[in-house]
C-alpha cells in the first residue's frame, strides 16, 4: 500500500449528502477480478448520461477537477454495500482523501485498506473548504496526515483526528496481514482455547 | 463480593474472541465463520496468491455463488461472459485453496445469507464476517456479523482474524402488538425512517421489545438484515427459544450432545440486566403501519396511506435540493397517494425476503388472484432448498397459476449483476434492501416493501395497502 504522509492537491466539490456506494461504483462495474480500471466508472450515474457521454457540467468532468486529488463532501459519504470497488474506484481516478462531516462505516475502514485518507470535519468547515474548491488549480488544498491538519489556500490550518493504529498504518503503507502473521502463536493460543471451552463448535466438511 | 459490570450481548461475543488487545482499543479479533461469494473475493485470493499465502481455516469457512448466477436456464451456463468469469474464478479459488463450497447446480446453494443460517453455519455468540453489507441479517441468530470489504476478506482468509475497534452500543426496543398486515419488513423500514440511514453509524444495533421477541427466525434475519440501512454494520437480536428451536437438526449445527452444550452456552449470551447502551430508540409496535418508500434510500419511507411528501416544506436547502433530486429520478409528484402509484416490475426475493416464510406470505396474497396487465412479477426462492420446500407445498404453482414468475435461487434483481435488472424509467415493488439510483438497473426505479405488500402491488398494478386485499 502507498503510504499517505502529505498531499497538496486540487479539491472536487460534491455538495451531496448520502452518497451511496451504489452512486460511487455501480453493480454492473462490479464484475471484475481485479483492483485496478474502474475509475472510468467512478460516479457514472452522475458523470455519464444515458448515451454513455460526458455531462459537462459535472464536477470531475468539468478542468481543473478531471485531475483532482481530493474530494469534499457532505454527510454519510459511502453509505451502502461494503464493495471495497469503491475506494478502488476513487484511487484508480486519483482521489487519496475524502473530507466528510461523516462516513459510513465499512467504507470508512476501505478507505484506510488502499491509501486513501477519509477527513471527518464538521459540515460548516467542509462547506468553507467546499467554497475554496469551487476556486479550482488556484486554490489547492494541503491534507497533512502527519500533523493532522487541513490547510486551507489562506493558509488557515483546521486540526482533525484519526485513530492511532490507522494513521501509524497509512502513514507508514504497511500491510495489515504481514502484520497479522506476526501473531499467529497467539491466534494458535486462542484457537486452542477456543477447542478447549467450545468443543461443540462445528468445523465445516462437506 | 465485587460486582461484575452488566454486559451487553454484543459485549459478551467481543470479549469472548479477542486474541490479543492492541493500542488505543483496537483488538485482534477471531473470526467463527467466514462466508465467501464470487463477486468480493477474487481479489483477496489473488492476494494470497501473489504472497504465496495459504487459507488458514478452510472449516471456518464456506463459499457460495449468489450475485452473478441467472435465475433461469443455469444448466446451460452462464452466457455474460464477465459474470461468468468471477463464477469460475470463485470455482478455480476454492478448488486451489480447499474452501467448502456450494456449486451453482447444488443444492444448497442460494444467497449466501440465506444460506448460512439455513444451513447451521451461523450461530449464536459467533464473529460472521462476509464480503457483503447484508452480513448483518446473520445477527438474528445472536451473532455478531458484518460486512466487511475484500482486503478485509484477504485478511480474515490469512489469519481467521480481523483487526477492529468495539462499536458502540444501540438499543431499538420494539413494544407492543403490530397491526394486522405488518410485518419484520414494515418493522425494519419503520425503524429506519426513524433513525435514518446514519442514526446507527459507529454502533452494534440489539433489537428488543414484545415485537421484536415474538418474530419468528425469518422475520428476525429480515429486521437484522436492513440494520446496514440504518448504518450500522451489524444488527443481532439476542438467542432464545425460538433460535435453539430453528437450529437444531441443521445440517452444520451441533447434533446431540453437543448441541445440548451449545445451548447452555448460548443461554449465558443475553445482555445481562441494566448493561449499558450509549443509544436508545424506543417504538410503540401498535403504531407501525405497512410501510413503502418513496425515494432514493431507504429512510425516505412512509406508512402505505401516506402521501409523495413535497420538498418546499422542507427548510434546509441541501435537503430540499436531496429530495426534489429524488422525485425528479423516481418520476414522482409531491402529494401523490402512495396507492395512487403504478408499478411495471414486482420483484420478491433477496436476502431480506426471500425465505420460505417470505414465499408462504406472498403466495398466500397471490393465491386466487392474477398479476395485473403489464406488469412483470418475478418470484426468487432464496436457496435451492427454498426453492424445493415451495414447490412441495404447492406455493410454486400458486404463483405460476397467477402469472408470476417463478425461478431459480440467486440475488436476482435486488442489484442488477445478473440478467434480472429494471430498464432505465421501470418502477419495482421490490422485497429487497436497498432504493439507491440505478440499484436494480441503470435508471430503474425501486419501491422497497414486505413480501405481501409486494404481491399486492403485483395483482393490484399499483401499490397497495395490503389491508385492502386481506
């Protein structure tokens, strides 16, 4: 995984409330195998009409946003199925943080899986940030992971928190299940205990 | 004697599969059973295989095909050949790495949700995990069980763990009686037109109350099943007689002896009296009404006598704004009678409805009656045994004779990954979970609703109040 340390980018505004997985990557787009590729697919409810072209006057459609970086949002951003398509979508068009007043769960924790950095501020602060996007490649936007901390293009700094493990994880891209294995004694210990106090438990054999 | 702290049911199971606590909360969790489907995994197994991993516990662990499979001629096989391809992959994954599965010509297979408790695999007190938001309905059996994404499935594949903090404890006691046509279904929508569809984010929801305990499994797995609708991952209710009874003598259950050992565990699950919950929702059960929606997800919903609500008397502008997007992409009018709505398509099936129970309610509206002129109703059995219990009871014919459809197991057009979809402006009385834009196909437009209020829209043509038909 790509660490996220700081990035200074373009914003895209998308002044919408429960934007639903559903909205960020369609079922149909679901059907591959792989990782990589869907962010030509990423909002194409929203970014594509029924011919399948371009709307112009949608956000990521419209310059300097086909090359955002950052992405601001209203409440419950990622609301829905817990297809992780999503922040492949998202990362695959080049968006690595998402600022919200708030998330849903389970896309919240995919974010953090693949390198991108969900910001929760409060709705009027994204909507200030929101309005510094409108300004376009003028008014970039720093996200400092290391200081937690938005920069504004005035150079205001707004403080924002993450959880400790997440962030010492992004910060240094490492991967959660080299992690993990370190700790298999302890799995081994636990299932042992485990066998010992729930020895009815089934194992599945067909 | 030094009191011990009352615990929630929800407390009970985290306590009880923490391998080892980390920092600042997070815990190093085991996971009982791990379900597995074509469309979230081929990744997460393409990663074991890049790092020469192995599956660390395939009896944990069961693979199914639900979202791709068409529901009609699989014999001849599946002809798109994308969804074709994540089908094999699955096939080809868990040959490689030892996984049990059931095939898509078993018949055991179905919607991994129905599935799992049908079949024994879920439990009470157990941590379920799936690639699939709709894990929550496993809560029902008194489990916890959430959706997580594929890195998550990679990780629980490697380990049989998950790395996560606790969830907050939510309380939605249900009380009283429910009317006469209500059902899990309007239960659920209610709730969550309630709390809307984030009242549950950062929480583990317990649904309680009269209402609540006098559900029968099927109605549980449905209340459970839409708690991601009200944002929280996972939804479960706590284990009592009517779980042990629904359990015992599944295939994958404890048998004899040791399911006498089980249920005196399972007995001790339960939160204890006066635990602590950080969020209570109460309802009134008697003021519950059969419940459809009107929008674009699913707390925009109201009682089936209700009205297509009107956006200039709503007071904040991106709201406003929210819902007339939802009327214009539903073809809707502000102050149009619910009743007063046609429906091209009726689609009863998911893993929200599509339960013996779900088809005994639907044929028993559709028995007599016949589908209305111009509209499609298709009728999905949840599982192969589903599909075999309702034609041995006659409920297949009952629905073939009214002119539904009636068809193979699969999540069929609860979202569109499969030949089951709306075309773009269709209306859909639909049994299944989610009304999001383009959820059952690009532009289609979906109703959410219960089983027989579904039939009803299906002989009717229009939504219907149920309690007109019965």
């Amino acid at each position: 995984m790509q660490p996220f340390t700081v990035l200074t980018a373009i914003a895209a505004p998308l002044p919408m409330a429960n934007v639903d997985t559903d909205q960020i990557i369609p079922a149909r787009f679901l059907k591959t195998i792989k990782r990589s590729g869907l962010g030509k697919h990423l909002l194409a409810g929203h970014r594509y009409d029924d011919q399948d072209q371009e709307r112009p006057d949608f956000v990521l459609n419209r310059e300097p946003y086909r090359a955002a970086e950052i992405m601001i949002a209203h409440e419950n951003f990622g609301c829905g199925s817990s297809r992780e398509h999503a922040p492949w979508a998202l990362l695959d068009f080049g968006i690595r943080s998402v600022i919200a007043p708030s998330f849903a769960d389970i896309f919240h924790g995919n974010c953090f899986k693949n390198g991108i950095l969900p910001v929760v501020l409060p709705r009027s602060v994204c909507d200030q940030l929101m309005e510094d996007a409108k300004l376009g490649a003028n008014a970039r936007i720093t996200v400092d992971l290391e200081r937690q901390v938005v920069v504004r293009p005035s150079g205001a700094e707004i403080p924002f928190s993450v959880d400790h493990f997440r962030r010492h994880m992004l910060l240094n891209g490492l991967d959660e299940i080299g992690q993990t294995l370190a700790r298999t004694a302890e799995i081994a210990t636990y299932e042992t205990a485990r066998h010992t106090a729930k020895p009815w438990m089934p194992s599945i054999s067909l | 004697m030094s009191a011990i702290r009352p615990r929630t049911l929800f407390d009970k199971i985290w306590a009880d599969h923490v391998v080892e606590q980390l920092e600042d909360g997070t815990a190093l969790l085991y996971i009982d059973r791990h379900l597995v489907h074509e469309v979230t995994s081929p990744q997460a197994f393409e990663g074991l295989r890049a790092a020469g991993r192995r599956v660390h516990a395939p009896g944990n662990t069961i693979a199914t095909v639900d979202h791709n499979v068409p529901t009609s001629g699989r014999r001849e096989g599946i002809k798109e050949p994308e969804s074709r391809l994540q089908v094999e992959t699955l096939q080809d994954n868990v040959r490689e790495f030892g996984v049990p599965f059931f095939d898509i010509l078993d018949e055991r297979q179905g919607i991994v949700h129905i599935v799992g408790p049908e079949q024994g695999i879920s439990l009470p007190g157990m941590t379920i995990v799936c690639g699939d938001s709709h894990t929550s309905t496993h809560g029902a059996m008194g489990a916890w069980a959430v959706g997580i994404g594929t890195s998550e499935v990679e990780h629980v594949l490697a380990t049989q763990t998950l790395l996560q903090k606790p969830a907050k404890n939510m309380l939605v006691e249900v009380n009283g009686t429910l009317p006469a046509g209500c059902t899990a279904k309007d239960v659920v929508l209610a709730i969550i037109g309630k709390i809307g569809t984030a009242g549950g984010t950062g929480h583990v929801i317990e649904f309680a109350g009269e209402v609540i305990r006098n559900l029968d499994m099927a109605g549980r797995l449905t209340v459970c099943n839409m708690s991601i609708e009200g944002g929280a991952r996972a939804g479960l209710i706590a284990p009592d007689e009517t779980t042990f009874a629904y359990i015992k003598g599944r295939p994958f259950a404890p048998q004899g002896e040791d399911f006498d050992r089980a249920v005196a565990y399972w007995k001790t699950l339960p939160s204890d009296p006066g635990a602590h919950y950080d969020t209570v929702v109460r309802i009134d059960g008697a003021e519950i009404q059969p419940m459809v929606t009107w929008g674009t997800n699913p707390e925009a919903v109201l009682p089936i006598t209700g009205i297509v609500p009107n956006p200039d008397e709503v007071q904040d502008e991106a709201e406003r704004v929210q819902m007339q997007r939802a009327l214009d992409y539903m073809g809707l009018t502000a102050g149009t009678k619910l009743t007063d709505i046609p429906v091209d398509v009726v689609f009863i099936g998911s893993c929200t409805n599509a339960r013996i129970e779900d088809m005994r309610a639907a044929a028993a509206v559709a028995r007599g009656r016949h589908v209305a002129p111009n509209v499609r109703a298709l009728v999905v059995p949840g599982s192969g045994l589903v599909k075999t219990q309702a034609e041995a009871e006659g409920l297949a014919e009952v629905f073939l004779e009214a002119g539904f459809e009636w068809r193979e197991p699969g999540c069929s057009m609860c979202l569109a990954m499969n030949p089951d979809k709306l075309q773009p402006g269709e209306r859909c009385a639909s049994t299944s979970n989610r009304n999001f834009e383009g959820r059952q196909g690009k532009g289609g437009r979906t109703h959410l609703l219960s089983p027989a209020m579904a039939a009803a829209a299906a002989v009717t043509g229009r939504l219907t109040d149920i309690r007109e038909l019965v």
